[in-house]
C-alpha cells in the first residue's frame, strides 16, 4: 500500500480508502447494499491489515445509519484510523435540515459526532455545492468546527472548479482554515473531471478522492452488451446513477477492462481501480463493497501492475475529445503550459494527431 500527503498538509492517506455506502441499507440505500456491524468489522480487518488507513462516510448514507456501524465496527481501532464523513445533503422535512448554513452544519456535526461515537472528525467534506447559503457562512462555520477540536479538516465533494476556487479564495482572504480535499466523481467512462478539476487540483495543492470508482457497478463486469444485468446488482436494480452519456462507448470501455483483466487473470474491477490509482493528480480511491469477496478483491488492485498495453488499450477506448481552450492552445502551438495542465494537454495532443492521420 502506498501513502500520499492530503494535499497540503502532513497527513498521510492511503492509496485505496474503505467507503460506506453499502452500510446500513436503509431506505433507498437498500439498493447498494446491507452491510451489518458484524460484516463492516470484517470488512475493516480486511482493509487495515493491508494498510488501508481511511475510512469514509457520510451522514446520508441511509440517513444516519451507516454512520452509526462505522462507529460500532471501528470501536477502539477508531484513535489509529483516520475518519471522514460529509454533511449538507437533506437529513428530513425542515428546510433548514439541508444545506451548508451555519445552522445546519454544526447541528450535523454534532449529530455524526453522536453516531460515530467519537470526539472528533479527521476530515469534514461538504457533500455539494450549497448556492443559497454566502460561502462565506459555510467557511466561518467550519472554521470555528475547527477551532472548537470537532473537526481535524475539512474538504468539498461534487463541487465545480469555480465553486473550489471561490471556495480557496474566500478562505484565504478571511485568513480561516481552506479546504484540503475534493472528494470527486471519476472513472474510465467518466473522464470529464480532467478538463477543470484535477488541473485545479494539482495548482492548488488539494488532495483529490475518487469516489464511485468502478461507476456504481457500471464498470465491474456484471452490466455488458447483449447481457441481463444480475437484479442483485446496484445497476440492475434501478439506481439513478451514473449518468452515462454514450451507452455503446461505455460497452467498449466494459469489454476492454474485461480483456485487461483476462490478460492479468483477475476481475475488470481489480483493473479499473489499478488504473485509477495512479492516474495524475489523483491521492486516493474510495472503494465500497457489499461483501467480504468483493473488497478482497477490490483490494487487491495496489499489486496489479498493468502493462503498457494495457494503458494504451484503456487509453484508446477511454480518451475524452479536446475541449476549448485545450484545442486551441494545442492547434496554435502555445508554449509555457501550466504544469497543472501538462499531462491532460499531451493526452488531448495525442488525440488531436490521430484525427488528423
């Protein structure tokens, strides 16, 4: 297991975090999974003894629930393994159940606090983009959730470019504590995230975390063209996402992590996350399983070293279309890029060259 510093800061997080979404299934969450107390603390002796060291959740995961088996399964574990959850997703009816007031966030705080069992929380995201509340009442809150001991550090999720720069730029003109995280939606069928986010990520020093890794379920094998998704399945039983935007290129890019990981006798799953881990700019990737088999293997993708052919197999069918102002820095041959930009520049070069032979 490798370990990388959380953005700017001298915490270090494991290349692969255990995710939580499966605890609890409650409500809609049923459709994810039901993982109980019993199987989270196998889970998590998995997970640990192989070096993971980050544990993510959140306070909607079956609306609490999943919050409170974190608490039960880390039990005396829970001082060596770092902790994060989110808030700002709607908790009930209220208005002022939801969002990232000032009101609404320390409430939530306390209310994970409870759940978890625990006197503070390592890192606090802000689950989306709240664009009623000032940001400037998101940042005092959690600056003083901060000062108070209740929180180590706090990050964003699903937020946009602009958003995280707001963001950073509020924070550091008030002199408060600035976010040191984005917890981000990235796959091999979903690469929009290197346009803005991972750019911006890499300038400012922000540790980014993947979450959704093998696409809900889209990407581990088990949803192919011409076959019945398994109704035990997240995908096969109705969940909402992901939004796929070419269903047939998503079929090819299934078939290709199939054929990699055939090469390599192991699941396409084991091969998605492989790739992910070690794409640029990314510090670590959310991996959630609904039984012991499925982490075991999940797991398993830190020793999996895919080969050049591999890379260039993934690349080809995975590659995303040149976007303004990319296409025209490149067709206008501009020079001084921005090391942030570097390594997406030359892939859209690359695609670039090849629709012109």
């Amino acid at each position: 297991m490798k370990y990388r510093a959380l953005g700017n800061t001298g915490l270090l997080v494991s290349e692969l975090v255990i995710g939580t979404v499966p605890f609890g299934g409650r409500g809609a969450f049923e459709k994810t999974g039901s993982v109980d107390v019993a199987l989270a603390r196998r889970m998590f002796d998995m997970a640990f003894d192989v070096g993971v060291n980050l544990v993510d959740t959140a306070d909607l995961y079956s609306h609490g629930l999943a919050e409170e088996i974190v608490g039960q399964a880390l039990g005396q574990r829970r001082q060596s393994i770092i902790l994060a959850t989110k808030a700002r997703s709607p908790m009930g009816d209220n208005p002022n159940d939801s969002g990232a007031s000032r009101y609404h966030l320390i409430r939530a705080c306390e209310a994970s606090l409870k759940r978890l069992g625990t006197d503070h929380i390592d890192l606090y995201q802000i689950h989306n983009w709240d664009g009623i509340t000032p940001v400037e009442e998101t940042l005092s809150a959690l600056e003083q959730l901060v000062q108070s001991g209740k929180v180590r550090y706090f990050g964003t999720s699903n937020y946009t470019a602009w958003q995280m720069m707001k963001t950073l730029g509020t924070a550091q003109l008030k002199g408060w504590q600035q976010p040191v995280t984005q917890q981000i939606y990235y796959t091999p069928e979903a690469r929009e995230a290197e346009y803005e986010l991972l750019p911006m990520a890499l300038d400012q020093g922000i540790a980014t975390l993947v979450w959704g890794p093998l696409g809900e379920g889209l990407l581990t094998g088990k949803v192919r063209r011409g076959h019945k998704t398994p109704s035990g399945t997240r995908q096969g039983n109705d969940w909402p996402e992901p939004y796929v935007h070419d269903q047939e290129r998503a079929y090819d890019i299934i078939e290709a992590l199939i054929e990699v990981g055939q090469r390599h006798g192991c699941s396409p799953a084991r091969v998605c996350l492989a790739w992910l881990k070690d794409r640029p700019g990314i510090t670590s990737v959310i991996t959630a399983a609904r039984t012991a088999e499925q982490l075991h293997d999940n797991l398993q993708a830190v020793e999996l070293l895919l080969t050049a052919e591999d890379q260039q197999l993934l690349e080809r069918v995975t590659r995303i279309a040149p976007q303004y102002p990319y296409w025209h820095r490149i067709a206008a041959g501009m020079d001084r890029i921005d090391p942030a930009e570097a390594p997406f520049i030359e892939l859209h070069r690359q695609t670039m060259k090849q629709q012109k032979q």
